[in-house]
C-alpha cells in the first residue's frame, strides 16, 4: 500500500494504483489504469480498487465558506426614465437578500423600467456584488447584459 495526498485528503491505496478520482457514487476510488467517462460525465469505476481515507476529518468543510455556482436570480423593477443599462454601469441591489450569499454567489437580476408614454423595457443583467454601503445598500457594478427586450 502507499499513501498519496489527493486535495489535501491522505488516502492509502494499492500498489498499483495509477489514478485517484471521484467515482460515480461521489466516493474517493482508486484506478489502475485510466478510468472510461460515463455519459453523465462521471468516472466509470467498474474496476476501481478500495481505498483507505485517513484523515477524513480534512475533507469537512463548512458551506458558507464555498462560492456557490448556480446564479442568485432576483427580479426588480427601476424608476420610470430609467435608461437600460451598460457594462460597468453601477447598480444598487434593492431586494432583501443577504449580503453573504450575494458575494459567494453569481447573480442575475431581472430588470424591469416602464416609463409612461414611452416603450418598456427588461434587462437581464449578470452583476458583481462589491458590498454594502456606509448607508447599508448593497452595491454591484454590471459584469455583463445576458438578455435584453425593448417592447415595440
């Protein structure tokens, strides 16, 4: 047996071992020759090899901490003239919604103006939450349009 660190887990495995990864069931496995990829994408670890995990206590973390990665989606509407918006244009986030999960998250924001007498319009925006300001808003600047209808 050796003992390899695989992400900062010390896992023991065979001796002839060639390859540590992530198997279909989301376990640890060990593979002596490089492993097929099921259709869905995961390892194929039919003839993986058991291993040993020894200080599993390393891979225990808490989920606040990690970025998540399906996109924060939030609606809002803006006052009536507003002008859509551009890249790197500044916007302030106006739903309730924690601070925290906005920086750990990507977030989208359904932007919606009419103005009367004139043709509205909705934005999809994808935002980068810079924090809170002195006076407790959350600020954001406009990474990217992802998105954009202008009523005729």
């Amino acid at each position: 047996m050796k003992i390899y660190e695989y992400r900062g887990v010390l896992v023991r495995v065979p001796e002839t071992t060639k390859f540590i990864g992530v198997g279909a069931d989301g376990a640890i496995k060990a593979f002596t020759k490089m492993p097929d990829t099921n259709f869905d994408g995961s390892l194929d670890d039919s003839h993986a090899s058991p291993l040993t995990v020894l200080n599993a206590n390393k891979s225990l973390i808490d989920i606040s901490v990690l970025k998540v990665f399906a996109p924060l989606v939030l609606t809002e509407t803006v006052a009536p003239g507003s002008k859509p918006f551009k890249i790197g244009d500044k916007y302030i986030i106006q739903s309730s919604v924690d601070e925290e999960v906005c920086l750990n998250s990507e977030v989208h924001i359904v932007v919606n103006c009419y103005t009367p007498g004139t043709a509205p319009w909705t934005q999809v925006i994808h935002v980068h939450v810079n924090g809170l300001s002195i006076d407790n808003q959350l600020l954001s600047s406009v990474v990217e349009i992802l998105h954009e209808l202008h009523a005729v």
